[in-house]
C-alpha cells in the first residue's frame, strides 16, 4: 500500500500528494510501524488543510487520530488545529530531578522509600485525593500561573522555573476551560494518574559526556528521581469537550475528513482559538501538578533519610501540545501550528526559545523514558531544525493494552523485575501487564535511531531502582 524510500540507514519517506511523511527508524523498527495503523494515519494527515510537514519518529505506533510518536506543521494562516493532534492528556510530560546524596544511601533504604512514596503519593484514573485541593478561583488562577502557582505555594524554588518548558507557565489571553474541566480539576492537583504515568528513582548507570552532564546537575553518584504525568482530568475533559463542539461546528460547516478522529476546524476560527487557549490553561495546570509532585516526593524521601532537601531540578519537558513556532522550511521561514503527540522539543545551543533558561549555553536536556524496567535517556539536540526542534518521547508501544494483558497474563512482573535488582509497585496487576517492558519498543534502539540519525547525541543513561505506577 506504501512506497516507502530509503534515504538513509535510519531515515525513510513516503511520497504523497501534498508533502513527504519523513520517517526516523530503522528496517526493525520501520517493520513494527508497519504492523498499525500508524501509516495510514500518518497520510491522512497530509490531506488536512495547510500541511506543511508530517514526522514519525523512532517511537511512532497508532493512536487517537494522529499516531503517538508524530509531528505535524501546519501553515498559520491556512491550516488547522486538531484536539486528536494533540492528545488527551495535554501536556503530559517528564520531570528529572538530581537528588544530592549518595545514590548507595537511596539503594540501602529502597524498600522503605517505595512504600513510602507509595503511601503518600495520590494516583488512579480517577482521584478524589490531591496534594493541593482547589477551588474554583484558585483551579483558575493555577490555569493562568502554572508552576508559579505551586512555587508561590511552598512546592519548590523560584529557581526551578528556569529548567522547565516555557519556564512553566504559557501566557493565556483568555480564560476557555469548560465547566466539567473545572469540577474534574479541584481534586486532582498534586495526583499521578495512571496508564504510563509514573514515578521513579534511577542511578545513573553510563555519562556519555561529563561537561554537558556536569551542566544538567547529573552525576555518578547521583539518584535521579524521574516523574512522567500530565494535566490529569482537567486536560482530558478539555479534549472531550472541545472535540464534541469541534464536531458539531464541522457539522454545520460541513466540513469532511479523511477520519472523524482527525475533526479539527481552520485555526482562525474562534472555537479553534478557544481550544489552543484551553489546551494551554491545561497545559499550565500540568507544570503545577509536576512541580507539586516532584517536590512532595523529595520530601518524602528526603524524610526518610533523614537529611535536609537537597537537589537539582535538570529539567521538565513536555509532549502532547500544539504550539506557534516559526520555522525553516525548503528555504522559507514560516509561521507554523505545530502538533507534538508523543512527541517533544529538542532546542539546541543558543537557541532563541531557550533565552530566559539556564540552558541557553549548551542546550536544554532532553528526557526520554523507557519502561518500568529498562533504561532511561538524557540527551541534548543537535544543531538542526530536520526535525521542526522535535525528538521522540519514550520508547514507544508494540502491544496494545488489551494485547498485553492477554499476552502476559502469567507473568509476575513485580518478582521478574525484584530479580534484576528493580523495586515495582502499582495498584493493579492490570495496569502493570499494560505497561509491561514486553509492550514496549527496545529504548535503545530507539535512541540509537535517534543518535545516528543526527537528531541529539546521548548524555546520560539511567537504570531503575524503584518504580511506582498509577
């Protein structure tokens, strides 16, 4: 069905009528992209209005209109903004955290601080128990401030605002959540979640290169503490609603898709407008909800151990999110909306985005999660804009949630991973097998991909030692 070109070892296209879908993988993972729907979705795309670029990257695999893995660039004044181009959980994202003692210290008193992160950290699809309860005022004004709402609230320093995306918080022009967005966002601020969502303590097991990871705050001797969540119900009925008004606006404007997932209305439109800015008061929400977390788990453990907090936030990075970028396509500036759906920013050295970071100098980390029982990345970008400043976020699914439980449901997933010296506790022995490394791509290839590529280059590599799920 596809006529797909081998550029390179670890590059491919797929001509179409309106622009090429470039593809990051290699012949192994190219043959598991193949196995969805992903490419279909993928050429579907570029019949949408104002295409300018369609990416799959290394960890590409089907999801909810566009694929999970994928970038789309489409033209400001004549393209299109898509609730499925974004996602469900906008703006769910990683946050790296360097804690400042002996990593032997965290291993010694494993056990201890994974039922104690356990106990205290609130997680599940639906959570009536939050860090930060809110009222309606106060959820607004979370919307509008981000992480400086939590920092202004005793969760973290102002410090911290200099290593997170957009230094935490998106300038909003008006105020368009919906009033279920508002009721589901009161009792979840400060919550994990569920599904991929997790929280983490790593050891730094490789550096690939000292001075840029010296730069980040990461170490040797150095836990990490990782934590992979989003905008929590909030931004997941922000999604419903504004695809069921989408759908009902494209109705009357008769308007077609190649896909009803792909609904998605002109960016001039002001329902259009209206989501860009409530997807961005989710987005906001998000920062707050990782800010409170990441810093209510160093207390815990930090309690523990019984020594003053102490640590380093490397950085806080997002996926699942549409943005207005300008960028240089075939030799021409342009004003761009850009849809990251599992995918996230990749900002080089001297960037201009990155003006107001502490990583201006040498480039902003770039986090990629494997799985509950595999490596973790950190990066940094190279110098390019191949890719729209964009990089895959994690290692990427091979089975769908339902085909993993099916396929591993004799597995014992907290004792396979006890055996290689990983701690593991979740709610459910469900959303464990959902979430099993097996359901996974291989992250080293699909870093490896990434790397030969020309895409970033490797700074760090991470190995778990304990790891809670929602």
């Amino acid at each position: 069905m596809f006529n797909i070109e081998k550029v390179t070892d670890y590059f491919y296209k797929i001509k179409t009528n309106t622009v090429d879908i470039e593809i990051y993988a290699n012949k192994t993972i190219l043959k598991k992209i193949e196995e969805d729907d992903t490419l279909k979705q993928a050429l579907d795309i570029t019949k949408l209005p104002g295409i300018k670029k369609v990416l799959l990257m290394s960890d590409a695999h089907q999801g909810y209109g566009f694929p999970i893995g994928s970038v789309a660039a489409f033209d400001y004044e004549e393209g299109i903004i898509s609730p499925g181009g974004v996602g469900y959980d906008i703006n769910c994202g990683v946050r790296a955290i360097s804690l400042n003692v002996d990593v032997e210290e965290v291993q010694k008193n494993a056990e201890r601080i994974l039922y104690g992160l356990y106990a205290q950290i609130p997680k599940g699809a639906v959570s009536d128990k939050a860090i930060y309860y809110l009222n309606e005022k106060k959820l607004r004004q979370v919307t509008f401030e981000g992480a400086e709402f939590a920092i202004k609230n005793g969760f973290g320093e102002k410090l911290d605002l200099q290593a997170i995306e957009d230094n935490g918080r998106i300038e909003i022009n008006n105020d368009c959540l919906t009033n279920d967005a508002v009721e589901r966002g009161k009792t979840e601020l400060g919550s994990l979640g569920s599904g991929n969502h997790f929280l983490e303590i790593d050891k730094v097991e490789e550096i690939f290169d000292k001075k840029i990871a010296s730069a980040f705050g990461i170490y040797q001797n150095y836990p990490i503490l990782l934590l992979h969540t989003g905008s929590r119900g909030l931004g997941h009925q922000i999604a419903i609603d504004y695809l069921r008004l989408f759908k009902e606006s494209a109705n009357q404007k008769k308007l077609s898709f190649p896909n009803k997932e792909l609904t998605s209305l002109p960016f001039s439109d002001k329902l259009a407008k209206d989501y860009f800015e409530a997807a961005n008061q989710a987005a906001n929400y998000a920062f707050a909800n990782r800010q409170i977390l990441g810093f209510k788990a160093l207390q815990i453990i930090f309690e523990i151990l019984k020594k003053p907090i102490n640590y380093t936030l490397i950085y806080d990075i997002v996926h699942n999110i549409a943005k207005i970028e300008q960028h240089n396509i075939n030799g021409k500036n342009q004003k761009l909306i850009i849809h990251r759906k599992g995918a996230t920013r990749a900002f080089y050295a001297k960037h201009s985005a990155l003006k107001n970071s502490r990583y201006f100098e040498i480039g902003h980390p770039i986090l990629i999660p494997g799985t509950m029982g595999s490596n973790s990345y950190i990066l940094v970008a190279n110098e390019s804009d191949q890719t729209l400043n964009s990089i895959c976020h994690g290692a990427g699914r091979i089975l769908g949630r339902r085909q993993a439980i099916k396929t591993l449901k004799n597995q014992d997933l907290i004792a396979q991973l006890k055996q290689k010296g990983i701690l593991l506790l979740g709610d459910s022995k469900k959303g464990l097998l959902e979430e099993a490394p097996l359901a996974y791509k291989d992250i080293d290839v699909v870093i490896d991909i990434t790397v030969k590529a020309n895409i970033a280059k490797k700074v760090a590599k991470l190995k778990p030692i304990l790891v809670i799920k929602g």
